[in-house]
C-alpha cells in the first residue's frame, strides 16, 4: 500500500466554503426571515389547497426527518383535505417550495450584509 494514495484523496476534495462568522444581530435576522419564509410557504399552501393553517403544519415533515418533503406533504393534505390535490395544485406547491428553498439558501448572503 503506498502513502501517496491518503495524500491524493485529500488533494482531491472540494475546498471547503469558508466559515462566515455572524453576529448576534444578524443571527437574529436569519431566525426572524427563516420563520418569514416558512410561515409565507404555509399561507401559499393553505390558499392553492383551502387546507387550514394546522392542517398544513401537520403535512409538513420536522426538521431533519429522513422523508422526501413535497410527497409527504401531498398525501398529508390528501388524507386531511380527504381528496386528491389535482396536477396543479401540486404543481403550485412544487414552485412554492422552490421559492422556499431559494429563499433560505439566499439568507445567508442577506444576514452577512447587515
């Protein structure tokens, strides 16, 4: 076994972003839009849907939770809503989701700029 091979693995990784330290302020920020973004998700839904504002946070996975989201929160509503969301209605939800997702991936940058 050579000792080349551990060094060129290493070599061979991604850089790693650097570590972007916020301060309490901007930390405050980014839990004050994160709830934004959610909560403003959640009222998409409710109005593509006519789901109620619990419905729609019981359809929605926790945080963490090994399961694919969209799906989740299809059958969920479906089950609750007792029928089917039709292609659109899933569709609508497909680019809220979206917006969701760009959303929380641009705050970073937003915090850091405060």
């Amino acid at each position: 076994m050579s000792l080349l091979a551990p060094v060129a693995a290493v070599q061979a990784a991604p850089p790693v972003p650097p570590v972007v330290q916020l301060t309490p302020g901007q930390v405050a920020f980014m839990q004050v839009e994160t709830r934004r973004i959610e909560e403003n998700f959640v009222q998409k839904v409710m109005s593509i849907t006519g789901a109620t504002h619990d419905q729609v946070l019981r359809a929605i996975p926790a945080k963490g939770r090994l399961t694919d989201r969209l799906p989740r929160i299809y059958s969920s509503l479906e089950r609750d809503l007792k029928a089917p969301l039709s292609v659109e209605q899933q569709g609508l939800i497909f680019a809220a989701d979206g917006e969701r997702k760009q959303a929380l991936k641009e705050l970073p940058a937003q915090a850091a700029a405060k």
